[in-house]
C-alpha cells in the first residue's frame, strides 16, 4: 500500500487537471486510474484479510445515509449550515469519544487547500467573519506585521534570528489570504495555479529571448510589460 501512495495523489491531480482543462474525454481515463488505485487498495487489503471491495462500497452508502437524515429519514435541516452542523453532531457520536472538528483534515493535503478546509470547518460553528471587509482588513493587518520587521532603517540586511519570526508572519498573511479568498468564493489553490502557469507562459517569452543573447534584469523586465500588455 505504501508504494501506491504517490502514485494514487498523482492520479487525483490528473483528474483535477482534466477538470480544469473541460477535457471530458481524459477525465474519464483519470477517474479510470483513480478507480484502479481503489480496487488495488481493496484486493491488497483482502490478501491480507483486512477488508476488501465490498466493505469500501458498503462504508460509504451507509455513512452517507447515517449522516444525512434530512434525506433518508425524518431529520430535519432548512440550510447548509444545520447540515452540516447534524453531520459533525453524527460524527462525534460514532467516535465514541470527543474529537475536535479539525482534527480529522489530513495533514497531508497542500497547505491552501488544507487553510480553505479548516477555515470552512470553523465557519460551520460561527467562528468566521461576517463580511469579506473584515477577512481583508486582517491581510493588510498581517503584511503591516512583515512589513515592520523588513522595512528596518537601520539594517540593509534581515538577521538569520528573524528567519523564523518572518516565517510565521507569512505563514499568517498566508492564511488570512485564503480567508478572502473563501469568503468570495475562490478557490485559493486553483487561484495560484492560475497564476504559476499565468508566470510560466509569460516567463517563457522572456526564456526565448535569453538563449539568443544576455540581458539585463531592466530589459527582462521591459520584455515582461511587453508581453503583458500584448496578452490583454
């Protein structure tokens, strides 16, 4: 099991990609793949007699049904939020013990998608903004914080003994990031895709030139508004 770990994200990125791309025709070889890694998953565990495919199958149709009484039984929720508010009430009951509602996001997930996660987690029980002015008002809070120990007059140089108070900073201004970006509705991980291969293409243009013949930093950047500029 531990060898198809890799390969079983990779499948799921794919998958993701081909949704981004509206390419219909791969994201069903995608979903194929995905599909193989489960079936794969469930044949080494039944070699080994811990569980097998039928198990896979029947976990999930009953916990969907168990945790959505609204649906299969005569439960009772008018918005998303009682929704989803029953579902971790439910999950907290079949835990038999006490467990935080954010101690079950894998640590594992990339950090913007792992930030969105938590923050919608919160969110279901109050803790959240009630207007993307307040989200946005905690980034600028955050930049003023990194802000105040780059912008030093009396040293051109950051001290290694900052590194670490600046890692937090930015750990922080991202985060409040993703927060604006979950309150308008924007996936903050799909957003900075866009914007690295947004990069890579413009960057590309800059890379041709450079083969050619050397240049300096003030005519890559004029290259740069060049093709900036032809693009919109």
């Amino acid at each position: 099991m531990e060898t198809l770990k890799p390969y079983l994200v990779e499948e799921v990125y794919e998958a993701i990609e081909a949704i981004n791309d509206k390419d219909y025709h791969r994201l069903t070889e995608e979903l194929g793949d995905m599909l193989l890694h489960v079936v794969m998953l469930s044949v080494f565990a039944a070699e080994t007699k811990k569980f097998g495919i039928e198990e896979v199958i029947n976990s999930i149709s009953s916990k969907m049904v168990r945790r959505h009484p609204h649906v299969f039984a005569k439960g009772k929720a008018k918005t998303k939020e009682e929704v989803w508010m029953r579902w971790e009430k439910i999950k907290q009951v079949e835990a038999k013990e006490y467990k935080g509602i954010l101690e079950s996001i894998p640590q594992s997930l990339p950090a913007l998608y792992r930030a969105d996660k938590v923050q919608r987690r919160a969110a279901r029980v109050g803790f959240d903004w009630d207007r993307v002015a307040g989200a946005w008002e905690k980034v600028h809070e955050e930049m003023d914080e990194i802000k105040s120990e780059i912008l030093n007059p009396k040293s051109e140089t950051i001290s290694k003994s900052k590194i670490p108070k600046l890692k937090e900073e930015i750990g922080d201004l991202l985060f409040a990031i993703v927060n604006v970006a979950r309150k308008l509705n924007i996936d903050a991980e799909e957003a900075l895709q866009q914007a690295n291969s947004k990069f890579m293409r413009r960057f590309s243009q800059i890379e041709k030139k450079l083969h050619k013949k050397k240049m300096t930093l003030e005519q890559m950047d004029a290259l740069w508004d060049k093709v900036k500029a032809a693009e919109k």
